[in-house]
C-alpha cells in the first residue's frame, strides 16, 4: 500500500556567508490517509522547517539539500515552482499559529474564500459562495450565511481560527499541515479546534501533520508522534506507546516535564541545558551534553534510529536498548 506523503532523507541547509548549516539532517517519515501524525520538539528542533520543506515554501537562504518528498507518488521537490503553486493551497493546505496573520484585515471572509476558490478552481461566483458556506458550516460556525459577510477583526480569535480551518478545506486538499495551530487560543477553544481537526480527518479522509510544543494536544490528538532535536528524529512510534513509554531520555525529559505529571506541590523537572543553535550542534548524539545516561560513543557516532521493540516504535539513542 503507498503512502499518501513519504519524506525520505530531508536534508535542509541555509546558505550563509559563512558557509552552510544544515537544519533539518536526514529525516523520514511516512503518513497515510487520513492519519494523524504529531512532530513534537522545544524550539529550534527544526519541526517548522520540516513543515515547510514538505510544501517547498523554504525562505531564503534555506533550501533542500537532500533527501525526497513525495506526495501520492509525486516528487514534490522536484517540481517547478508553477506545478508545485497548483498543489500547495490545493492537495496540501497549511494552518499557522496566528489566524490574523493568515487573514486579510480589510477583506470580508467570503472575498478571502471566494478568492482562493477560484484561485484553484473553475467555478462561478455563486458555485464558490455555497462551497464557502458548506466549509464554515463543516467547522460549525454557527449563522455562517451572516458570518460570512463579516471582516476578521469582527470573530473572537477561536472563531478566526475556525474560519481559517476552513479556507484550509476549500479545496478538500489530501494533506493539512497545521503548525501550532493553537498556541494563541484559550484551553478551552484549542480543545475545540483539536476536536475538529481530528473529526474532519475522519470524515474528510485527511492526513493531518501537527507540528506542536505541547506534548498534551499530541496525546489527544494524533496517532503516531515523532520527537524532533536539533534537525533529527529521536524517537517516533505509536503516540501511546511513545508517552507511557518513552525509550529518548530527551522523550522522558519532556514527559516529566509537563506538570501534569508531578505530585502538587512539587517542583518542575526540566531538562538542563538548551536546545544547541545550527552553529553549535555538538558531535555524535546531538542531546549528549544535557543528557544524564550518555555514554564515551554518544559524543563521537551519531546514532541511527532503528527500532526496538516493535518495528512502528524508533530510536535513536546509544545507550537506550
């Protein structure tokens, strides 16, 4: 059976004066349809970059060094920049942090839709406007017929959100890639938002790729999780699997830090130490000088991830066995 999206081997570099860093060294990962899969790292992991390299959208100075994607068979990164044009917004759609970044303030919602309807569809108007209102009322936006005709600055930011879950439907596009689709909501909107992306998943046969800090959301949301550090997968497997029994010191580091996980009362864990910067990443393991169990081979091989106990849960440690 062929995957809806398999990266194999990304490589991404930016190009500096000084030479070239690789942010993004040697990740795969296979997604089916309708699948939900989480990449999970603190910040400068590379999670977004991986997120952006997928749909080719790398800003300059960064590009693909290496490694392939492919979406339904098709080599993404090969394409020509019109090609790729027609795909991206129409078989793959992306969600970012910040719903007023992604919306135009002084269009009303129906010009935003209409607009990216007949960018990827030949469609009349008034065919474009009923599949703009089908898609607010698919993510429950309650009176979309007057909701419609209303500027962004008019919805609360949960309602902005959902009006840009679904310009990311307008296409039924096969892939959603949502990057920390949540992080400017209240708890309670974001459970809503979660719930919706993982019931349209169901219902739409989407694959969804959630790129996120929040070990919680993961664990609601997705099927399968791939811990990300410095440009490299650590540990990837079933999400239960992997957060009631992670094998990464760096996975364990960040499970014991969610404060969910101590006795009230108690202090926090945290894991010492910072992510390393793209000019300064360690040799061997990259996670070895804030980790408690490495070893003499952790500071001179890079580990493989290969994998344990089951062939769906990888690591990539030295020591873990």
């Amino acid at each position: 059976m062929s995957h809806l999206l398999e990266v194999k081997d990304l490589e991404v570099k930016f190009a500096l004066r000084f030479g070239d860093l690789t942010a993004i060294n040697g990740v795969s990962l296979t997604l089916d349809k309708g699948e939900r899969l989480g990449i999970v790292g603190e910040s400068g992991a590379g999670k977004s970059v991986t997120g952006f390299a997928i749909i080719n959208l790398l800003s300059k100075p960064g590009y693909i060094s290496a490694g392939r994607v492919l979406l339904e068979g098709q080599e993404l990164n090969r394409l020509p920049e019109e090609d790729m044009r027609k795909i991206r917004g129409n078989r793959i759609s992306m969600i970012f942090q910040d719903p007023m970044m992604t919306l135009n303030p002084v269009l009303t919602i129906k010009t935003q839709m209409i607009e990216t309807i007949l960018a990827h569809a030949n469609v009349s108007k008034t065919e474009a406007t009923d599949i703009a209102l089908d898609k607010l009322k698919k993510v429950h936006i309650p009176s979309s017929e007057k909701r419609i005709h209303q500027y962004p600055h008019e919805c609360s930011g949960g309602m902005r959100q959902r009006i840009v879950v679904a310009i990311a439907l307008l296409t039924n596009p096969a892939l959603i890639i949502a990057d920390e689709p949540t992080t400017a909501l209240d708890v309670t909107i974001q459970a809503e938002i979660m719930d919706l992306l993982q019931e349209l998943c169901a219902s739409e046969k989407m694959g969804l790729i959630l790129i996120t800090h929040d070990l919680g959301v993961v664990s609601q949301v997705t099927e399968r999780i791939a811990v990300m550090y410095a440009g490299k997968i650590a540990e990837i497997g079933p999400t239960q699997v992997v957060i009631h029994d992670p094998q990464h010191p760096y996975t364990q580091g960040l499970i014991k830090a969610l404060p969910g996980s101590l006795q009230p009362g108690s202090r926090l864990n945290q894991i010492p130490g910072m992510m390393p910067t793209l000019t300064d990443i360690p040799p061997g393991c990259a996670f070895h000088p804030r980790c408690t169990i490495s070893d003499t081979i952790c500071r001179m091989e890079v580990p493989a991830l290969i994998s344990r106990h089951d062939h769906d849960h990888m690591i990539a440690c030295h020591v873990v066995k």
